[in-house]
C-alpha cells in the first residue's frame, strides 16, 4: 500500500502541512498559483489517508464553508484538481507498459523511455488520487452546510467561481470539474476496451484513482442526500431545474450531449458493473478492504456453508464462484491486515475478536501510534457490529463509552459491513442506480414565438437504456460466421490422435469465444452489451441490495433484456440468491421480529381483543436491514412470476441439487418451484404474526396465484408446509372472525382482512392443484391434506365457519375421496398410500369432475406495475444503500443532515456495549415456540 496513512492520523495543528491547509480554508484569498497549492499537493501520499473525523480537518472545513464563498480557495483547488484529472491518462497507452524487450543484455532506448514514463504515471495517479480525496472531504462539507440555507444554489455558485485579484475576472470551476471526472471514466474505459497495453492494474495507484473519481461524484451530487426529495413530477412545470447545483448541471451536460454522452458513460458504468475489476496489490483499496474483512471476522457472525454470512449485518457484496472460494471467505483478507513492512502481522485465528478490540483501542488512545489498524470510519463501525457480542475484558470500557458519544450519529442508519473485491464495481453500480432513477419524467414549458407549450423530457439515461441491445451477435456486422474448410474437416482422423487432448477451442472457435465474452461493443451506435455475462454478473450479486436493485432497474428500463430473460432455462441463477435473501430475513433468532412489530407494525388485536404489548427491543436487531430491500425482491419475484412459461419451468425442469441455507430440513434434489413456495409460505406467516405489512402480502399472494396452475410435482416437504400453514391461517382467520366479525376485511392494514387475505389465497392455490389435470402429479399434497384432514374438518363444518362452499368444496370432496380409497386399501405408510393413491387417480379425478368446467377454466395472472410517481420511493432507497452498504466503511456521510429517507429515532444507549445480548423473555413461552413452528 501507498502513502502515509501514520502521518494522516497523527496530523496536528502544528504541522507545516496543517497550517498550509488552514490558510487555504481560512478567509484570506490565495491565488492558484501560489507556491501553496503546490506544497499542499505535494503531500499526496497525506491526503489519501486522511479523514474528515481528524480535528485538524474539521477545524478546516469549519472554515472553509464560512470563507469559501469570498475566498475562491477551493475553486482554485477545483482548478488544480481538474487539471490533474484531465491530464492523468496517457495519450499514448504504451507509456504504461515497459516492454521485455532486451537488446545485448540490457533494455532498448524504447524500454528506458517507457519505464520513465511509468514512473511518471505512478506519480500523477497518486497525485491525483490523494488531490480527490482531499477535495472530496472538503466538498462534502460545503455540501452539507449549502443544504442548510435557503437559496443552496447561489451559495454554491459563489463557492464554486473563482475570482482572480489581479485580473477581476471570474471563473466557474465546476462545470470543468464535473465534464473532467465523467470525462475520465469514459476515456478509462475506452482505452481498456480498444487497448491490450493499459490495465486497472498497472499501476494500481490507478485503480485508486478511479474509486476517488467515482466517490468525488456521489458526494457532488449529495445535494439531493441532505435536501428533503423532491420527485421530478412533483415540480411545477416552470421550474425546469431540480435545485441541485451539480446534479443539474451534470444532467444539463447529460442532455446536451456535446462534451460527452449518456451512453458513453453508461457503457463505462455497465463495464465495470460487469466484469467486477479487482482491487490490485499494493493498492489503497485493497489495504482497506483488508482491513473491512479482519473486522468481520473478528463478528460473531460466520459464513455459511454456501461461502456467505447468514446475516444482513456482514455482507459479501459477490457471492463465490465455486465451494473452495467459498471455503477461502474466512481466510482471505484477514490474515494481512496491513501491507506495509512495519505492519505486517498475522492474526492468531483463535484471539481475531481480542486482537481488533485491543488493537482498536491503541489506534484511539495514540493516534501517533506506530501500527496502523483501523480508520476511524471503519472503526465507528466496527463498534457498531462490536457491541452485542463484546465482554468487559476486552477493552476500556469508559473510554470506548466516551467514544461512543462521540460517534452517536452512527447510529442513526443500519450500515452494514460492506465486503467487497471490487470497490470500482459497487461505486459504478450505486452510480448507475442514482442516474437511472432520477428525473424518470420531467415537465418543461417551451416557447416558440407566441405559443408555449408543455414538453415532457425523460431521463436520457433512462432512453439508453430502454435501448439496451445484446452485442454477442454484432461481430464484424455478419449474424452468422463463415463456412468451415469441409474438405479438411472431414477427413476421418488417425487411431493414435487423442480427442481428450485436443484443446476445447482453437481457431476460429477461440476467436468467437473471446468475442462474445466481451462485454461491451464501444463501437455500436447503440448501448449494447452482452446479455450473457450482464446475467452471471448479476446473478453473483443479486443477493444484496445494489445487485438486486440494479436487476429491478434493468428489467423495468429494459425490455429487451426483460425478455431475454424470459426465455432462460436458468433463472435460478436469479431466483434462488433472492429467495436466500428472503429466507434470512424471516429468522426470529434473538426474537428480532418481535422488535421489528413493535417498531413498525399496526397494534393489531389478538383474540382476546386487547392490543398488542409495545416491545422494549430495538430496531436494529431486527433480522434485515431495510424493508425497501424485501419490497424489491418480491416485486422481481413477481415480476418473474407474470411469465407463464416461468412457472412450468420452475416445477418441471429447473432441479437445484442442494438448498444449504435451509436450516429447518436437509433439502436435495429439490425442484425450484417447491423452494419457492417454502420461502414464500415462511415470508408470508412472518408477515402475518410479525410484520403486518400490506404490500409484502398482497404481493406475496400475487406470486403464489400466479404460480397455482403451474404447481406440480410438489417437494413432499413442501406439500406439508403448504398444507400446515394454510390450516393454521385458516384457524387463525376464524378466531379472529369470530371476534370481530364488523371488521371491514377490504382494509389490509387490519389483520384480519390480512389474515382473510392470506386464507383465500393459500385455499386457491390448493384448489388449482387439485384440478383435474393436475391431481396426478401433487399427490404429495393430497396426502398432506388428507394427514390433516380432522382440522380442516372442523374449520369447514363449524356452525360460524367464514369459508364458502365455493372457497373449500373441491377441497373437501378430494380429502374425503382420498381418505375413503386408503381405508379400502388399508394404506397406513406414506409411501403405501402414495403408491394406491396413484394407481386409482381416476377415482380421485372423478370427485372433482363435476367442478371441472368452471374451475379449471380459472386463470389467475396478476401483474406489477410501478407507481405514478416511483422517484419518491426509489430515489430514496438508493441514496440508502449507498450511505449505509456500498460507502458505509469509505464515505463520512454526515447522517444527521440526511433527509431524504428516515433516519432512525432510538439510537442505541451508550451502555448497550457492555450488555451481553440475551433476548427478551415473553409473555408465553408457549406462544413463541408455535410462532416459530409456524415460520420454520
């Protein structure tokens, strides 16, 4: 790693290099020019280390934002900074290469020249990367305070002019610095898609060149983050501007389409979404990562036996590949937590918790320590994730309580420990997400002579999009490649060649090959990329909330990679991620749901009639971090649903070989319709006994009708979940019923209109799998229902039983039918009963044929479609993956000016650290264990 990160955290007001920035931040103008600005920059190997969290930077920044606006000093940073950024890539791509080249023992005068000018791009990229950070740091406080005054715009405006005094002119910087760093990304990406003689890698200062780009952007345009939202179609159609000083002008660029194009930096973002660029050796980003990855081991949270934390705190923003990567999750990155030769230590696998809690306590204490460990972002973090698993032995208590003060602002988002081999990638992504979900529709009026008239202007981003094409079949403009040489290719080979040697592609083959795993035709005219490696991309992500945002956005912006989707064999590349995802955010360990109803959900009544009791638990334990992240995977799991082919597919052709995350029951060779349905019957009990949200079961439903007619072929497993659950919700229902039997049941937020809901659902999809075309293959169901025939016996005959004849006589008929068949047959064993149960269908075919021409006839296809106005919930929920996953241990967001989604409201009390975490006892135990057995 380079710089100087000892000297960043030991900076103090009697430093040469403090009081150099001091006077560039204080009132008194300097010219850009002066000596200053270049001792300033000089000191780059400083400034990539430092953080806004020192006091010498906020004394800085305290003054800047009052001095700036007269002072012009940090638009004459601006300058320095645009020009080094302009001026970083080589314009001949060999000045990054030192050629192999050996005339007579030693290097030709081309080698020397080379290698000089790598010297000289090693020295620009660090430069320029500790030249960003700084900006960044001090922008953001600018940002932050402009959001606080009344006209935001002409206070930035006045910031961002340089005016010299010598010459009373006037400049305005920041149009140059935004062309500048989205210049950058396209001419990188560029030069790495038509050049074999550039790399993100060489030299890695590069790479951490590129990640300060891409996070100086998202703080320019955090206007937006510490202003309340205001959507595009909520503006009056004479305000043509969002009121966001850089976001507007990046748009107006955007639109104008003359310094640069949206497609151009799409293809760059999609690039790096796509092929996932590691961080190299040596690099910053590397060393932090590291670093992110010693802290998650040193959780009590562990990996799975799939590669992955079961867990939303600890996330792996890439799933692994193959099981030995996997396997390789708990040993890579924590073992080196420091590439300096001072630095480099190895953690004893069996003291990694008391090692980064000492450790962390050494770097508080002396910041001029020798050692460096954490920064202090990742270590207000740290402390976050610390804090439910700590003991007092491990560290000082009333000094890391003191701490803890200090950082309370941290506790007012659920950030999450964001482990990551690729920081380029997940910037690219949250950048992508942030310029594809903004001005989705904006209102303009338009005069012409005496007529004014109104013009609907989209997102031009959004129009790129929707233009998406795959270049896998673009290949020198021919759709299909030439003839081979029959004559020679079909001469019969000799006894002694070995087919098993000969190479997998050769030739033309190889070449085609290579093509079509390139992922982007910079040439073509339209945005394109290759739909293949953009599905496994996102595929290895989908689990998080960038990743399974990014395909929401893709399939709603893209109809062409909608469909090309749909006619997959293999979605459960996509599903089976989501539905992991969805299955840990149901766990009721620590009782977390209990803290999440008390939280957020309706005072539903119970059946004595009495409110639910307010639970003392926090937020935060509860088992995810943000209900937007559930909204988004049922609306792809519904929107996948919508397919009929999909669910055909599901049941009968897509067979996952092994569900390890499922903890209730060792599941194999196990259909991906029948996973599915169980992660779908444990959401929907957990949203009945703990959540009480409307929209996750409407929607839930929805998925579950769109599946019944394809149901088929039943895991046996999932044939009882399904039936238990639907005779629990069925019981559930009419107590309730009975009650409160005035209770308007249109009303979802009630839970027994919820609860109603659910019943007639689950009581369809069983009929739908009990037609007559369908009998013969989900006879694990009829025997399911048939083991539970005395419950559903009574729910149906009681004197006040809610259920139609309508909703349960196919039901009744089958169960009673079936039920008849096994006594003759004296079938008392599952499979013996099965075995009879197939070989008289036809009777059991017969009980429901009566009903067949007015049910079977039944088809149930519900759709999704976005709201009027979706910015007021998307454009939110990417600023908050952002803050709190994808920047939550490299951006010091300022978290109590946030106000474009909720911050949290109970932060947690300083003394919790010293707690160990034991969970709350209930009411009744009794009750718990049926809650859980319900949700297993």
């Amino acid at each position: 790693m380079w710089g100087d990160p000892e000297k960043a955290l030991a900076l103090n007001e009697s430093d040469a290099l403090a009081a150099i920035l001091q006077q560039i931040c204080g009132p008194a103008h300097v010219s850009w020019q002066d000596s200053r600005w270049h001792e300033l920059l000089h000191a780059y190997g400083v400034w990539m280390h430092v953080e806004s969290r020192l006091s010498v930077v906020q004394q800085a920044t305290s003054q800047l934002i009052l001095h700036s606006p007269q002072s012009s000093n940090l638009a004459a940073l601006c300058i320095h900074v645009t020009r080094l950024v302009n001026d970083l890539l080589p314009v001949k791509t060999s000045s990054l290469m030192v050629s192999a080249n050996v005339t007579n023992g030693s290097f030709s005068a081309s080698s020397v020249d080379n290698f000089s000018n790598r010297i000289a791009m090693v020295a620009k990229a660090r430069t320029t990367a500790g030249s960003l950070n700084l900006l960044r740091l001090l922008i953001h406080a600018v940002m932050v305070h402009s959001c606080s005054l009344q006209d935001p715009c002409d206070y930035l405006k006045q910031v961002f002019t340089y005016r010299s005094r010598d010459s009373n002119g006037e400049h305005a910087v920041a149009s140059d610095l935004v062309e500048a760093l989205v210049k950058y990304l396209i001419q990188l990406h560029l030069l790495l898609e038509t050049q074999q003689s550039i790399s993100m890698s060489s030299p890695p200062e590069l790479y951490d060149a590129t990640t300060c780009v891409l996070q100086l952007l998202l703080v320019l345009f955090s206007s937006q983050l510490y202003s309340p939202l205001q959507s595009s179609l909520s503006r009056p159609a004479s305000m043509t501007i969002s009121g966001y000083y850089f976001w507007d002008m990046f748009m107006q660029q955007a639109r104008d389409a003359t310094l640069w194009t949206p497609r151009q930096l799409l293809a760059a973002l999609l690039n790096w979404t796509i092929q996932r660029p590691v961080a190299p050796e040596r690099s910053v980003q590397l060393h932090l990562q590291e670093l992110v990855r010693s802290v998650a081991a040193s959780t009590h949270h562990h990996v799975g036996v799939d590669g992955m934390y079961e867990t939303h705190v600890v996330v792996l923003a890439e799933a692994p590949q193959s099981k030995e990567e996997g396997n390789a999750q708990q040993e890579e990155g924590h073992l080196r937590y420091s590439s300096n030769s001072r630095q480099q230590q190895l953690l004893d696998p069996h003291r990694q918790h008391n090692f980064l809690l000492d450790a962390t306590k050494g770097v508080v204490r002396t910041l001029s320590s020798t050692i460096l460990l954490l920064p202090l972002r990742l270590l207000s973090l740290a402390l976050n994730l610390f804090h439910s698993n700590s003991t007092k032995e491990d560290y000082d208590k009333h000094y890391l309580r003191h701490q803890l003060k200090q950082q309370r602002d941290e506790h007012l988002t659920r950030d999450v420990l964001w482990i990551t081999s690729s920081p380029i990638a997940d910037l690219a992504t949250c950048l992508l997400l942030l310029v594809s979900n903004n001005e989705r529709r904006m209102q303009q009026l338009s005069s012409e002579g005496n007529v004014t008239t109104m013009l609907t202007v989209q997102n031009p981003f959004r129009d790129e999009l929707a233009q998406l094409t795959d270049n896998r079949w673009h290949a020198d403009g021919n759709s299909l490649p030439d003839l081979p040489n029959l004559t020679s290719n079909l001469q019969m080979p000799s006894e002694d060649v070995s087919l098993a040697a000969a190479p997998l592609l050769a030739g033309d083959d190889a070449n085609e090959r290579a093509y079509l795993c390139s992922s982007m035709n910079v040439s073509s005219k339209v945005l394109s990329v290759n739909f293949e490696a953009l599905f496994k991309s996102v595929g290895l992500t989908a689990h998080t909330e960038v990743g399974a945002l990014l395909l929401y956005t893709l399939l709603q912006a893209s109809q062409t990679f909608a469909d090309s989707l749909a006619v997959r064999s293999d979605l459960d590349t996509l599903v089976l991620p989501l539905l992991r995802t969805l299955y840990i955010s149901t766990s009721l360990k620590n009782y977390a749901a209990l803290d999440f109803a008390a939280s957020h959900g309706p005072n539903g009544l119970n059946a004595s009639n009495e409110p639910d009791e307010p639970h003392a638990m926090s937020i935060r334990s509860c088992p995810f971090r943000s209900l937007s992240h559930l909204y988004v995977i049922i609306i792809l799991l519904l929107l996948f649903s919508q397919d009929l082919s999909f669910g055909s597919d599901a049941f009968r052709r897509v067979m996952v070989a092994n569900v390890n995350w499922y903890k209730e029951r060792n599941i194999k060779d196990i259909n991906l319709g029948s996973v599915l349905v169980l992660c779908l019957l444990r959401s929907l009990t957990f949203n009945l006994n703990r959540l009480h949200d409307g929209f996750l079961l409407s929607n839930a439903c929805a998925i579950l009708m769109n599946l019944s007619s394809s149901i088929s072929d039943l895991h046996e497993y999932a044939a009882m979940r399904l039936a238990s659950v639907t005779l629990s919700s069925m019981k559930r229902y009419a107590l309730l019923k009975q009650d409160h039997p005035d209770v308007d049941e249109e009303d979802l937020s009630h839970p027994i209109a919820m609860h109603g809901e659910a019943c007639r659902t689950l009581l369809q999809v069983v009929k739908q799998c009990f037609a007559t075309k369908s009998i013969d293959r989900n006879l694990h169901l009829v025997y399911a229902m048939v083991y539970h025939q005395v419950e559903f016996k009574k729910l149906v005959t009681a004197q006040a039983t809610p259920f139609t004849k309508t909703e349960v006589g196919r039901i009744q008929k089958l169960i009673t039918a079936a039920s008849s068949l096994l006594e003759v047959g004296n079938a008392r064993t599952a499979t013996k009963a099965l075995k009879y149960l197939s070989e008289n269908i036809e009777q059991l075919r017969s009980a429901v044929v009566e009903r067949k021409q007015q049910n079977d006839s039944e088809a149930f296809t519900f759709t999704y479609e976005e709201e009027a106005d979706p910015e007021t919930f998307f454009v939110p929920y990417v600023w908050e993956i952002i803050v709190c996953c994808a920047t939550a241990s490299a951006i010091e967001w300022t978290k109590p000016a946030i106000k474009v989604f909720p911050l949290l409201e109970d932060p947690i009390a300083d003394e919790s650290i010293f707690q160990d975490s034991q969970p709350r006892q209930l009411q009744s135990i009794s009750d718990y264990a049926k809650d859980l057995t319900e949700v297993a």
